[in-house]
C-alpha cells in the first residue's frame, strides 16, 4: 500500500508520527510539499491526505482521498473524482478550537469597539470614551450547529448571554450549551431576537444567501454578524447596505464570495467591519495541526483494519 502526503506545513513530529502510523500497516509513505511535485508519484498511490484536487481528479486508482480540510464544497462537483468509488474523508473536528476562539476575539473586538480605538492609534489621538456593548445579557444565535458552532457555543456560554440558540437543518442538537435550538425553517422568528448572529454554515446549494436583505433587515439595528463558515452564505451588498446606514452595530467576516477578496471591494472601506483574509481555520494553529494529522491516522489505523471511517464526507448533504 502506498500514501502521499502533501502538505507544506507539517512539523517534524507530525511526519515522524504519519511515518510510525504507516509502518505499522507496512505503507509506504511519501511527503511532498505541493501537489505539482506529487502528481507523478500519486498515479501509485492507494490513500492521499492533502488538498490534492488534481489528484483526485486524475489518479483512477485513488482509493482514499483524506482532506486536510473541514470545508469540501470545492470537490463536490458530480464527476470530480477520477474513481467514482473513492472514498472521501475531511477533517471536521479539528477545527472547533481555533475557529470559535477565533470567533469570540472577533465578538469581543466588534462590542468594544476595538477597531475605532486601534484606527486612533494609528493617529496617535487619544480618544473620549464612547458607547460599548457586552456579551453578558445578549442574545446569541449560532446558525450551524455542527462541531464549529457548538464548540463556539460551549466557549460563549462563559461570558453569561442571556439566551443561547442553536439553529440548524434538523432543529435538534445534544449540544448543552444551547438554551433552545431550532430548525433553519424558524430562522425568520429567531433573528428578530438575535444581538450576536456566529454563522459557520458549510458551503451546500441549501446555504447560498441564507442571510439575505430581508433576513438582515430582520436583525435588531444594533445586532453584529460574525460569519466564518463561507462567504456564499450572506448577501454582501446587502450586508454592506447595512453597516453603512447604522442598521447593523458591526459585522466582522473571514469569509467572502470572491477569495482574495477584491481590492475593489466596497467592503474594505467599511468601518464598522472587521475582515480576516480566511485565516480562523487553516494548519496554522498547533492544535489543530496535530489534531488534523491524529485523525488521519486514527482513520488510517480504521480503513487498514477494514473498520469504517470515522470522518466520511456525505457526498448528498455536501459536508
């Protein structure tokens, strides 16, 4: 059996464990750092784990794609893979802890304003004080209620909101962190009593435009928006509209339609939002770097063992 690995951002610990891993089921394994230099080697290969969508798209004798990855929207189209039988696996779970920490300082910066007294730094001007908001007494709604919002959930309970909802595709959720959690259908009643809207949804036909003019034009005029799931989710002209008129307290966005976001963009000269290039998630956190590569050879311990994998993509529901 042989495993290709591409990945530029591997410590030493996470190669010698993938390297122990494959021994013990008598693998070969190969590191690469791009998937142009492992294109040639992974024709051979039995299992990828990479983000390796030319791979996939050529290699027949794939058998297990492992993406790095908890978002798999960008190989979702029908006749993506060269082997209609691989099996696809992502790395949902890895990514809870960076993302929702991630999250809460995005929270926290927005409800103190801390944008406005950073921009008075800049001019070395001493500013008065003005108006703040708190998470304690707020209320808060977690639209994707999948391992990003409950960790999210779990982390904001902490700080005492007054109301903590849920809201997902089933309405249902063993998350106790929520006081309620509600279906996507109820989504209209639930953002008129939303001060803090955390929306991690995964890219799916079914997420597109979720929060569009008239879902935004429901949010009370000093609710802020925080979206760290993908940027297809929200209406970003209606958005901007938004922030521009004082409708909305602020926003803050990791994720756009468009990726890098254009230097065009209406967005960049809005001030009361706060933009991450796409930067919440990714390898470059420790944890869940070596989160991400133990789930892979926990799988890899599974698939080789002929169990069945713990982290397989719902090729149906997109995630």
């Amino acid at each position: 059996m042989k495993i290709v690995v591409v990945s530029d951002l591997l410590t030493e610990k996470n190669i010698s464990l993938i390297r122990e891993k494959a021994g013990e089921v008598k693998a070969e394994v190969s590191f690469f750092k791009k998937e142009e230099e492992a294109l040639g080697e992974a024709r051979e290969a039995d299992i990828v784990y990479g983000y390796c969508p030319r791979i996939a798209a050529a290699c027949e004798n794939l058998k297990w794609l492992c993406l790095p990855w908890a978002g798999v929207d960008r190989l979702m189209g029908k006749d993506f893979f060269a082997n209609k039988d691989c099996i696809f696996t992502n790395s949902a779970g890895a990514y809870g802890v960076a993302i929702s920490e991630h999250m809460i300082g995005l929270v926290l910066m927005l409800l103190r304003r801390i944008p406005e007294f950073e921009e008075g730094r800049m001019r070395r001007e001493w500013l008065p004080p003005r108006r703040q908001k708190s998470i304690k007494g707020s209320r808060v709604t977690v639209l994707g209620a999948g391992d990003i919002g409950c960790t999210f959930a779990r982390r904001i309970k902490a700080f005492e909101p007054s109301l903590l909802m849920g809201v997902n595709r089933s309405g249902k959720s063993s998350e106790a962190a929520f006081d309620r959690v509600l279906s996507v259908a109820e989504l209209d009643k639930v953002l008129p009593e939303t001060d803090i809207l955390a929306m991690s949804l995964p890219g799916t036909p079914e997420t597109v435009g979720i929060l569009s003019a008239d879902r935004i034009g429901l949010l009370p005029p000093e609710a802020v928006v925080v979206n760290v799931g993908r940027g297809s989710a929200i209406d970003e002209k209606a958005l901007a509209a938004a922030l521009k008129e004082g409708r909305l307290w602020g926003a803050a966005l990791d994720v756009f339609q468009t990726e890098p976001l254009p230097k065009d963009s209406e967005l960049w000269d809005i001030k009361n939002l706060i933009i991450t290039p796409h930067v919440a998630g990714n390898l470059t956190v420790d944890y869940t770097r070596d989160r991400n590569v133990e789930m892979f050879c926990e799988d890899l311990m599974n698939y080789c063992a002929g169990r069945p994998l713990m982290h397989l993509v719902d090729r149906k529901r997109g995630y």
